[in-house]
C-alpha cells in the first residue's frame, strides 16, 4: 500500500520550527537550513514543509521533505530541497555496497512538495545583470521555459528518484556535472596563527569597485546584488588595491566562487582565504544540537585541485550531488 498523500505546510512567516527539525540532521541539512536562515529573502520566497509548523519537536516524523522555493531569482538557484531520505542514516542494511531502495514516505513527500510547487504562479524575475561567458550563457538556456527551474546541491538520492518521473532535464549543468559536498567542522579548520599572506599583500572584503573584476571569472551567474550581499574574504595588493584573491560564503553558507588570480597561485592564499572567511564569520555557520559549527564546499569530480585545498583545511568528502534544472510541468502527485 502506498504511503498517504502528503499535505503541504507553509512556514515562511515562521520557519522557527522546520529550522529545530532541519538542525537535528545537521551537517546534512547545512545548505537548506543555511538558506532558510540567510536574511536576504524576496517577497516571492516560500518555505514549505510536510511537517506541520504545530508539531513538537520531539514528534517530528521520521519520513519527511522541506523546501525553499523562489522563482523570482533565476537565472540563480531558485529551490533548495531536504529529506531524511537522502541520508544514509536512514536506511538498516546489511550490504554497505547497496543503495538502499529510497524510502517510500520520503518518495511521497518529495513528490508532493513539486506537486505542490507546479500549483504556484510564476513571479517576474528580479532585475539581473549576469557576466557573458560562454559558460554563463549556458546557465541561461531554460529561461525561456516558464516551468523549469534551478535545482541547487540536490542529493543525487533525490535528483534519481526526480529523474525516474522524467523531471529532470539535460540542460547544462545537469546530471552529467555531479560534485562532491566537502563538510567542514569549524574546530578543525587551520589555526589563523597559520595562515599568512606572502609579501605585498593584504586582507580586504569583496568592494563594489572589484565587482567587474569578480563576475568576469565567475562561470556561474551570479548578480552584483548577490555578490555584494553574501559575507566575502579578499586579498589585495598593497600598493595597488588590486584584488589577487576572493571567496564567498554563498546563501546556503557554502564556500562559493573562490578564485586565486594565475600569478598568486600556489602559495597557499586559497586555502588561507577561506579559513579566514569561515572563522571570520563563525556565527554565521550552521551549528548542531551537540555544539558543533559546520561550513561546507562543493567541488566538481575531477577538480583534484580544490579537493586537495578542502582536505588541507580538514574537510571530508560526504556525498554527492547535482545543480539540475527540473520541469514542474512533469510533476506529478504520487
């Protein structure tokens, strides 16, 4: 018998109680429970859950999905996504090798959350202003389709069970561009005594005067209005003022658009930008109920470069997962 349809629950106005339960399965809820908590919200934005916002938290249910959703922000990410279904903790089995069938309650409440979304209206999209590259252009080919949408740091447990209901699309970056989540546990960052500059240089934040300079090297597009708004590490030459260095903390708290200039690089200044930027901004970072503060990375299969940098700074490899677009058009209720 299959599990009951889910209802879905608004908690925009008050997400106090979908954050207890997202918190509980930190670090692997840290990007939706990071998003949920950022301040920088549009008037279209919606946190729907299938936990009621009246439930205890210690009457959580086992089986459960929660979004964040704002259509209002393409061409950047518009839906952010969580279950307990995507963890491995989830599931008893005896074979570790084995993916586990995905749960069937979490199926259903996956399923019913885009059911639920294909109901909602389209808002205009904000003004943007998004850098020319080849790349970027690619990241742009589904605005002209109403239903599709961005998909961001999605489980590859979930974007398989969307694929089986023919929801995801092939779009650039799609299924084919999988990454790694890097999990980072504050206390085990490199202590800051550690971390120094080479000669002729000096620590800065992201300006609006070094905004060109930033979107021109960053493949992803990504607004001024974004970038000026997310916590941001630099380095700049002294004499100058020229930026050599950056790194953001993105709006799920990832570690997001890091770049060395070719000439600085392979001195360490990438990992010594962003250790500073997660404990310069260590309030800002998801902390567990046991106490512990969690940043996390994602870094393309292949990028052997920026996993070295993740593991130096005492990151781990946690899962996989994708950015994808997804048709609501496809989304079907069971």
């Amino acid at each position: 018998m299959s599990p009951p349809q889910p209802t879905i629950h608004d908690h925009t106005d008050n997400p106090s109680s979908l954050l207890s339960a997202l918190q509980a399965h930190l670090p692997y809820s840290i990007p939706l429970y990071n998003r949920i908590r950022h301040p920088r919200k549009t008037p279209n934005a919606s946190i729907l859950s299938t936990i009621s916002p009246s439930t205890p938290a210690d009457a959580v249910p086992r089986c459960w999905a929660a979004c964040y959703f704002d259509r209002s922000t393409r061409p950047e990410t518009e839906m952010w996504i969580f279950s307990p279904g995507e963890m491995d903790e989830h599931y008893q089995r005896n074979d570790k090798n084995e993916d586990p069938q995905f749960c069937a309650t979490c199926r259903q409440s996956i399923l019913g959350l885009f059911a639920h979304l294909r109901t909602l209206p389209l808002p205009p999209a904000l003004p943007a202003s998004v850098p020319g590259s080849t790349m970027a252009s690619q990241y742009l080919t589904h605005l002209p389709h109403p239903s599709v949408l961005t998909l961001g740091t999605c489980h590859k447990r979930i974007i398989s069970l969307l694929n089986d209901h023919n929801m995801v699309r092939s779009d650039f970056p799609g299924r084919e561009a999988e990454l790694k989540k890097y999990i980072f546990r504050l206390s085990d960052l490199p202590s800051e005594s550690l971390l120094t500059l080479p000669d002729g240089l000096r620590w800065g934040q992201v300006r609006d005067v070094d905004m060109a300079m930033v979107q021109s090297r960053n493949e992803i597009p990504r607004t001024a209005k974004t970038l000026l708004s997310l916590p941001s590490t630099s380095v700049h030459e002294e004499t100058s003022g020229n930026i050599v260095a950056w790194a953001f903390l993105g709006l799920d708290g990832s570690l997001t658009s890091l770049h060395t200039e070719d000439e600085w690089r392979g001195r360490g200044i990438a990992k010594a930008v962003s250790a500073r930027l997660f404990r310069e901004h260590s309030d800002e970072m998801a902390v567990d109920t046991a106490g512990n503060a969690w940043g996390h990375a994602d870094v393309y299969l292949g990028n052997e470069g920026s996993e070295a940098m993740c593991r130096r700074l005492g990151g781990r490899d946690m899962w996989r997962h994708f950015w994808v677009r997804v048709d609501l058009e496809r989304a079907l209720q069971g």
